[in-house]
C-alpha cells in the first residue's frame, strides 16, 4: 500500500485519521507520517491495510495508470 492510497481509502471511507489509528491499533501520529511518506515497518503498513480493507476498501495495484483504491460492493444491495 502507498501513503496516497491510505489516504484515498480513508477519503472514501470517511474515516479520520483517529479513527483508523484506532481500528489499526497504531498512533494517529503513525498514520499522519505515513500518509506523508514516512517509511514504516511493514508490519505496521499491514495493520493499516488490513484495517481499512476490513472497512471495506479494495486495493488496486499499479496496472500502469497508477494505484488507486475502490469501494467493495456491498454484497447485501447486489443484484443476484
């Protein structure tokens, strides 16, 4: 995960940088130098990913536009 990535993915969940501290068990510091490309351990940056993909983000990897994030489909509202 880049730092813009965690930053788009909080965006788009409308999380605060609080809130996903907490839900990473991490610092709000922690995620404030890492969404300002602070190097962390890579534990740490998991925690964060896990968190947020657990809030329901999907990472999108370089594929040559560039990384981005996405909003899971919310499986209750599909249609079958």
């Amino acid at each position: 995960m880049l730092p813009v990535q965690c930053k788009m993915a909080r965006t788009a969940l409308s999380l605060g940088i609080r809130k996903l501290a907490e839900l990473a068990s991490v610092s709000s510091n922690t995620v404030s130098r890492f969404e300002a490309g602070e190097e962390l351990k890579p534990r740490t940056v998991e925690a964060l990913r896990s968190a947020l993909e657990s809030a329901g983000v999907i990472f999108v990897e370089e594929n040559g536009e560039g990384a981005g994030v996405r909003l899971r489909k919310d499986k209750t509202n599909a249609a079958p």
